[in-house]
C-alpha cells in the first residue's frame, strides 16, 4: 500500500499538467494561434520523456544494486522539486521567456523521477508476495486510477466553481499545490517501508545495466512491446478533457466529471483483474483486451464526434476505463515476469519508459496533430488501432519465446 500511495501522488503531477494543459497553454507558451499553443504545450509534456530513458537507468541501476525502498525515496524526492517549480512559478506576462523555460526544466525533472518510478513500484509490488504477483502488481495500476480520479475531481470541481479569469489568475494551480503539500507524507512512508524478501534473498549482480543490454536483448524488445498499448490508452484519457473541450466543444466541467468515471473503473477494476491473472494468466486477460481496443475504438470515437455530449462522453470513458484497465492491470505482473530478480527494476524501467517515450508522452501531441492533419476527429482512434496490433504481436511473442502463460 506505500508503495501505491507514493506512486498515486507521484502520477498526479503528471495527469494534472496534461489535464490543464488548455490554461497553461494560454499563460505560459502565448501565441496568436491558440492550436500552436496548445500544440508547444503538449510538446513540452512529451518533450520532459526524454529523460526517462535516463532515469530509467540511474534510478533502475540504483534500485537492483541499492534495493527497491531506495529507489522509491528518490523518485518521490525528486518529483517534488518538479512541482515546487511549477506550482510557484510566475506566468509568461510576468517573467517573459523564463517562464516556458522553467515549465520546461520542471517537467524534466518530473521526467526524469517518473523513468525510475514504474520499475522500483512495480519490482517492489510484485516481489512481496510471488504467488499472488499480479494481484498486488496491479495496485500499481489502481493507484494511477486515483491519480486520474483526484485530477479529474480537481478539474471539475475547479472549472464548475470559477470563472475563467480566477482559473487563469490561480485556479490552476490548487492541484499542484494539493501534490506538493502530500509530497512529504508519500516521502515519509517510503522512507519506513521494509525491502522486498525477494530482492534481500537474491544474490544481486554489480552490473545490472551490462547484463540487461548485453544478454536481455529480447527481453527488452517483448516488453516494449507489450507496454504500448497500455501507454498509448493511459495518456488518451489524459487527453480527453482537451479532446472533450477543443474537438467537441463540450464545457470543461463536463469534460472532467466525465473523466471522473475512467479513475473510478481503473481504481476499482484493476486488483479483479490482478486477481484473474493470477489464476487464468496475464496474457489471455491481455490478448482479450487489446483486441477489443482493436475492433471497438474507432465505432466508439465515431459515436462520440456524431453525438457529442455529456452522457456520450461518460459512455465513452466508462468503456475505454473498462478495456484498458483489462489490459494494464495485469501488466505489471507480466512485466516483473519478464526479468530476472537481479536486473528486474533496470529492465522494466527500461522497456516501460522508451515505450513511453515513443509511443505514450508525445500521444496528446501526435493525436492532437492527426486531427489537424487529417480534418477528422476520428483520428485518435487510428494511432490506438495500430498501437493495438503491436501489442497483440508482442504478447503472442511473448508467451511463445519465454513461455510465459
């Protein structure tokens, strides 16, 4: 439960920027063109997953030679100065180009603690009870859930209630300062946790990142693989509300109760799902999943763009919740299975980060971007369609190359 109270709060700094990313467009990336705004917002969202990569190396390293509870005490830490950052720093009226370029460093650093947190969560989960790996794994999925429950209830709760000059003058940044002053409660219980039986009880290696690079080639490659649908679903709830609000017009209030529904589902949906992994497997539960995400997604967007309202838009949340949460739930577990315990964290943080990366960080770019490029408002469902058939390959790879059922 530490561990999934310290993720929930770290993941919330990160859905409430894509959240208000319509209003921080406005006060710190100005343009004549409101698109171009929005457009350097999101690119700024996807530009701070670069350093993922990099803190999927140092903080995994760190977590497979130090241990888990280490690992989590520093990503915790250092999310906290990214939205210190944020939530105190003057708008582009006041300070002028500083203020892109802090929003640019804060999100960076966030970057760079989220790359460690999915790998030392996920490795510190999974390894507390093995025989019972994909029902406590998903509560690293469940606590996203909440992540997106307690941005969605922000957004709101703060677009019903202000006008959108109070929104603009200092609305937005409630939610930032809600997580920065949770931040030392989430950093405290991670301090006291105990390690994992399962890492004290290994025999550790002194070159976690040789060994993953050099002899987890394929390792690497199957849980990327099997992480980008996952990904790619994830960051399109987060860009619904900017979907809801540019594409269908709908008011941002609506927007984000709707949203409220797909935390609800993940945070409750996920430990059944953990639970049926454990007794049918991950990858069935998985394959299912994915393929409906393949054959409903573009019905579903179809039926939203031709009736847009509230009542669509909650029927379309409550759906996506449903099959991604199907999806995701059990792939902590599969993605803990995938690696050995000595390189475990180094590897999921690895794979789960360059996927997201390529795939999940820039989505509310890429997406935002097919819309213009296409004139269709149906184009988020083909990036998730193509995203869909990678994984199902990946996951049919995966059961057959390492016998993972």
């Amino acid at each position: 439960m530490s561990a999934s109270i310290g993720n929930a709060l770290e993941w919330f700094d990160l859905v409430v920027y894509g959240f208000f990313a319509v209003t921080i467009s406005k006060l710190f990336f100005p343009t004549h063109d409101e698109t171009t705004s929005l457009l350097l917002t999101l690119g700024t969202f996807g530009v701070s997953f670069f350093m993922r990569p990099l803190g999927a190396i140092v903080i995994g390293v760190y977590a497979d030679r130090r241990g888990r509870r280490a690992a989590l005490t520093l990503s915790i830490l250092l999310m906290m100065v990214g939205t210190f950052i944020i939530a105190l720093l003057p708008t582009y009226e006041s300070i002028g180009l500083l203020a892109p370029l802090g929003i640019v460093a804060a999100r960076m650093i966030q970057g760079f603690s989220a790359g460690g947190e999915f790998g030392s969560a996920t490795a510190f989960l999974a390894e507390h009870a093995p025989q019972r790996r994909g029902f406590y794994a998903s509560f690293q999925v469940a606590s996203q859930g909440l992540t997106t429950l307690l941005a969605a209830g922000f957004g709101a709760l703060l677009t019903a209630t202000l006008t959108p000059e109070q929104m603009q003058s200092w609305g937005w940044r409630v939610p930032f300062l809600f997580g920065l002053a949770i931040g030392p409660v989430a950093y405290y219980i991670r301090r006291h946790v105990d390690e994992t039986p399962e890492f004290l009880h290994s025999e550790g290696t002194a070159t976690p990142l040789r060994d993953t690079l050099g002899h987890q080639k394929e390792r690497l490659l199957l849980a990327m693989g099997v992480v980008i649908v996952a990904t790619v679903s994830t960051y399109l709830v987060l860009y619904m509300p900017t979907y809801a609000v540019k594409q269908l017009g709908l008011p941002p209030s609506a927007a984000f109760a709707a949203t409220l529904a797909t935390g609800v589902v993940q945070m409750l949906f996920s430990p059944l799902v953990g639970h049926w992994s454990d007794r049918i497997g991950r990858i069935p539960l998985m394959q299912l999943a994915a393929a409906l995400l393949l054959a409903t997604i573009w019905p579903v967007f179809w039926l939203l763009s031709t009736y847009p309202s509230f009542g669509m838009m909650l029927v379309v949340q409550i759906m996506l919740g449903l099959m991604m949460t199907l999806y995701f739930g059990a792939l902590p577990a599969l993605a803990s299975e995938i690696f050995p315990v000595q390189t475990r964290t180094t590897g999921l943080s690895l794979s789960y980060n360059i996927a997201v990366t390529i795939f999940g960080g820039f989505a509310p770019f890429i997406l935002t971007w097919l819309i213009g490029a296409t004139g269709s408002k149906l184009a988020p469902s083909f990036y998730l369609i193509a995203c869909a058939a990678v994984s199902l390959f990946a996951l049919t790879r995966t059961r057959d190359r390492l016998g993972i059922r």
